[in-house]
C-alpha cells in the first residue's frame, strides 16, 4: 500500500494548491495552539518539551491510524497525511518565478528570488540550483523514505522536525538582528530546544542523505561524481545539505554559459527528478518482491 499511496500523493501534490492541503498552514495553526498552552508555550527553552512539541501529534497520527481496521480507510487517511507532507508550493513558486526572471534577462530578480529562498529556508552559501536539490530531498525523497519505513506517522515526524528547526533558525536570526541593534545583549533562553532538534535532525540525514547522494551518483556521472561520495561517506563535520550538493553538483557536467542563470538550476532540479524516480522506482521492486509492503 505504500507504493499506491505514494504514487497517488506524488501526483495530488502537483494539483492540490490550496492553503488547505500545505503543510505550513497547518503547522501555523498547531503553533498557535503550543502559544496557548502554558506548559508548552516556551518550548524552545527545553530539549524535552521541544520533543514533547514534535512527537504529540506524531503519536496522535500513530495510534489513530492504528485504529483503522479497513484497509481502504487506512490508505486513504496515509495518502492524504502523505499529500500534506509532501512538497512545498512557496518554493515551486519561487522556482517558476526564478525562471522566468532568468528567461527574460532580469538578473536582478534573479538575485531577489534566490535570496527569498535563503531567508524562508535558511539556507546560506549556496547557489539557487543547490538549493533546489537540497530541497527536493527535503520535502520529497526524505519525506518518501520516512514513509515507506515508518507510515504515515514516520513521515509527519520528519517533515515537522523539519519545520521546527526552519522556524527555530528564523526566530534566532530575527533576534540576532534585533540584539545587533539594541545597546543591551540579549540572551536567547530557546538555544537548548533548538540545538537538540538540530542534532537530531542531523543524525537522521546522516544515512537517508549518503544514500540519496548515491542514487545522484548512479543516474548521473557515476565515475565523476565517485570520489566525492567516498570523501564525504564517513564525514561527520560537514552538514547534510554540504555533503548531497558536493555529490549532486559531481554528478552532473556543467558545460554552459556562465551568463545563463537558467543552466545550472534546471541540470540540477532535472537531475533531482531522475533521482527521485530511481528511489520509486527501487521502492516498487521491493514492494512487488513482498521485502515492503
């Protein structure tokens, strides 16, 4: 059933634009119920009740689907938790929009559209076409992977993870502006909670991104792009994101205009894609051998 779920969630998120069916919508309304309750409403401050904020809906999402006795409900209810997990229509719009400043010769909306994915993602040093690949394993390969081995409730955990150490990050660098312009230092009590998020968000991209990198490896420049894998497979200093684009970037040859901003982002997003159907494509034989189901 997973196969079939995602198969269907892959082609809905495409479709389905509405504020109703993304993510972010929802995790807003969830944080505006933890600003509400006392015990959890400075949730940053602590690593436990960071976690408590992250897992209560996730264990929710477990036991109610565990509560499903009919097959057909139970793949309706994961394929529609799958669809709101999956992707994010804010970056597909800066993405077309990118492209089509690029298109038309504007540089300078090019720049403005790149760094709006910076600020909203928290993504520094890196060109717009890593970005893109960064992303599509965030909010789609990762995303997928948690699904097949975890269900449903394996997938909400880690997109929230993730989105609570993206809304983690932008709270800390609107307080580093503001104590850049205040006489007085102040101190940040959410340092705790975020870097125990952060850590654990480390360490479950350690493996899912060595593994993603290989699949860019295998349906790109497999010789290329060897040597970086093997220099970055049992490197624990560069962060994941570092360590899928040095591969990503191997995997694929660049012989373009430099002046062409169109170049390196569609290579790349291209690239993400074949990956991506390679991944589907290794999840539906091991569904059909009965390894998954």
């Amino acid at each position: 059933m997973s196969l079939i779920s995602l198969l269907i969630a892959l082609v809905a998120e495409r479709y389905l634009s509405s504020s109703a069916w993304q993510f972010n919508t929802l995790y807003q309304r969830y944080m505006a119920v933890i600003k509400q309750t006392k015990l959890l409403a400075n949730y940053r401050r602590s690593a436990l009740v960071s976690y408590a904020v992250i897992f209560i809906p996730v264990l929710g999402c477990h036991f109610l689907l565990a509560q499903v006795d009919n097959a057909l409900l139970y793949l309706i209810a994961s394929t529609l938790i799958l669809i709101v997990c999956f992707g994010c229509m804010k970056t597909r719009e800066v993405y077309k929009s990118y492209l089509q400043s690029a298109f038309k010769g504007e540089l300078t909306s090019c720049e403005l559209h790149h760094l709006q994915l910076q600020q909203d993602k928290n993504i520094v040093n890196m060109g717009f076409g890593q970005t893109m690949v960064w992303l599509n394993y965030r909010y789609f390969i990762a995303v997928m992977l948690f699904f097949v081995l975890f269900g449903a409730a394996g997938a909400l955990f880690y997109r929230l993870l993730t989105t609570v150490n993206e809304s983690a990050n932008a709270q800390s660098s609107a307080a580093d502006v503001e104590d850049d312009n205040s006489e007085e230092l102040v101190i940040d009590d959410g340092d705790d909670g975020d870097k125990a998020t952060q850590q654990l968000l480390f360490w479950l991209d350690w493996l899912p991104v060595r593994l993603v990198a290989f699949g860019y490896m295998f349906v790109g420049h497999f010789s290329k792009a060897m040597p970086a894998w093997i220099d970055n497979l049992f490197e624990f200093e560069k962060t994941p994101s570092q360590v899928l684009v040095s591969v990503a970037q191997m995997s694929e040859d660049f012989m373009v205009d430099a002046d062409d901003f169109t170049a390196e982002p569609c290579l790349l997003v291209k690239l993400a894609k074949r990956t991506l159907l390679l991944f589907l494509a290794v999840i539906a034989v091991l569904t059909l051998t009965g390894i998954i189901s």
